[in-house]
C-alpha cells in the first residue's frame, strides 16, 4: 500500500511539474528583428524572433498584432507573445513590454594559452583583403588536425533550448581566452522564398569558422558541433543546414540581405568577426555603429548560462 501511494503521489508531481513547465513554454519575451508581411491572399505574417531564432506566424486576419509587433521594432521594445500551446508557431496575443538596448559593457579578455594546445598562442595572422571580414583578422590554424581538436573540445551540453547564437558565442570565446584564437562566425539566413516553401521554424543560424593552412592558401572551415561530427567545409555545413541544399548568397551588409530577403535566393551568407553576438547587432554596425573589438560581459554571461554557468 505505501509503495502504491508513494507511486501515485509521484506521478502527480510529475504531472503537476509537466503542467507548470508547459505553461511557461506557451509564453515567449523576445525583441521582433523583422515582420514580413504576406505577399499572397493565402499566406500568413512571418514574424523573425530575435531571442530564440525562430519564425512565428500570424494569419493575414491578426493585423492589429502585426501592426502591434511592427511599433515594437520602431520603438525597439521587447514583446511578450503568448501561444496555444508550446509546439505552435501561430501568436495569440501580443504585449508590448520594456525598452531593448544593446548591451555595452565592454570587456577585454586576458588571454591564458592552455598547455594542451601550446603551439596555437603562436598563430599567424590572416593579411588578407577580404572585405567582408571588415578589417578583422582572423588567426590561422596550421592544420586540420588542431581544427579537429579544437572541435573536439567544444561543450555540446547546452540546454535543450538553448539557441544557436548563444552556443556559438561560448565557442569563440573558449578558444580566444584559451587558446588565443580569433576565430569569426558564420550566418546563414533563410529567404522569404525558403522560409515559406519549405515552413522552415528558424530564419538563421551561426557558427564559429576558422582558417585553416591549406598549402600555400588558406580554407574557412566551420566548427558546429550542433549539426556535424568534425569540421566541414562551408558548403558542407549549408548542406547540414538548409533542406534543398541550395548554394548561398554571400553578403558583406545589412542591406545586401534586405535586398536578397525577398529575391529568389533561398539562403544568404555572413561573415563576421568572432565579437558579434546576434543579428541585431550586425544590423547596428551596418548602420553606422561602432564595430565589434571586444567581448560584452553580459553576452559571454547569456552564452554560459546557456550551458549551465557563467562568469559574470
């Protein structure tokens, strides 16, 4: 009798826990990054999350909601949008909250070399001209056997929803405060045309990237332990991330993407310097802000919390 009663006061604990937990999934706080409105009498509002990278939706009858959202982005305030359940994409209410600001407690990391990896405190330096590495430069890794280690070190014990951003984050800043690597990232972003043909749930996703010595050039190699088993090469990794495998667009601006956001390009490529956190802020810069040369406290601190722990 008492193993019975232990066993049903169990499970209702459980279910209360489940309960609880499914209540805080249906609710969502963000800042909106983008609010595509639909282009057919049949389509729904895609509405771009910032904090979680999703896409969200809105039947072409919530326009209140969507003009709600859109006030949000022009006054940059964060939102509060509440769902049916946690696995539904459709918004069924809209509050708007706070003011967002970007964070700018700056930071610079000391550097500590870990002895496993001795040699790469001693990296080169990419002299290259790649515009699109905006005056950045990226260390050289001398083979893709340090790449493979480098990988191999890469916590992948995120929390289940942790977001892609936010692990990337972590990565780049391991292997600088470790190892002294700059490293830079990599952004894929979804189309319109890609994100309605094939209802994707997330419109981009990020990566740290690398060169590496390849002879007497040099290949950008993508460490994402969250799709691949060992580095890949970039378009390798596109392949891992985009349903029709269609090659993407590299673009060197925010406005480049706009352009391209409503084209017949499914996909568009950014790379950037590994001090950048989320689209946002590459949007800033592009817009005349000051550029990314240090790590932000209170990013590095999100990016851990995101596994577990943090810094600051």
């Amino acid at each position: 009798m008492k193993t019975k009663f232990l066993k049903t006061v169990t499970m209702s604990l459980f279910a209360l826990t489940s309960t609880l937990a499914f209540a805080a999934d249906n609710v969502v706080e963000t800042k909106i990054f983008k609010v595509v409105p639909p282009q057919k009498a049949n389509q729904d509002y895609l509405i771009l999350a910032l904090e979680n990278g999703k896409v969200f939706k809105l039947s072409p009858e919530q326009k209140e909601f969507a003009y709600d959202l859109q006030k949000s982005i022009n006054e940059d305030l964060q939102v509060k949008l509440t769902f049916k359940d946690e696995e539904s994409a459709f918004i069924q209410s809209v509050e708007l909250t706070e003011k967002y600001q970007l964070p700018t407690d700056i930071i610079v990391t000391p550097v500590a070399p870990s002895s496993s990896l001795a040699p790469m405190s001693r990296f080169s330096s990419y002299e290259g001209g790649r515009v699109n590495y905006d005056g950045f430069r990226p260390s050289i890794i001398p083979s893709m056997s340090v790449a493979n280690q480098l990988f191999e070190e890469m916590p992948t014990n995120s929390k289940r929803r942790s977001q892609c951003f936010k692990r990337a984050h972590r990565w780049t800043y391991d292997m600088h405060s470790k190892h002294g690597i700059n490293s830079m990232k990599i952004f894929v972003f979804y189309s319109e045309r890609y994100m309605r043909e094939y209802d994707d749930k997330w419109w981009f996703h990020v990566a740290p990237m690398v060169l590496v010595q390849e002879g007497s050039s040099y290949e950008e190699i993508v460490l994402d332990p969250t799709f691949a088993e060992s580095p890949l090469a970039q378009q390798d990794w596109v392949n891992l991330t985009i349903m029709n495998k269609a090659p993407c667009r590299e673009v060197d601006s925010y406005q480049e993407y706009e352009s391209y956001m409503k084209s017949s390009e499914f996909c568009m490529l950014r790379k950037v310097s590994m001090y950048h956190f989320q689209p946002l802020d590459i949007e800033a810069v592009d817009a005349g802000g000051a550029k990314r040369t240090n790590w932000i406290s209170s990013e590095i601190s999100m990016a851990q919390r995101d596994f577990g722990w943090s810094l600051f």
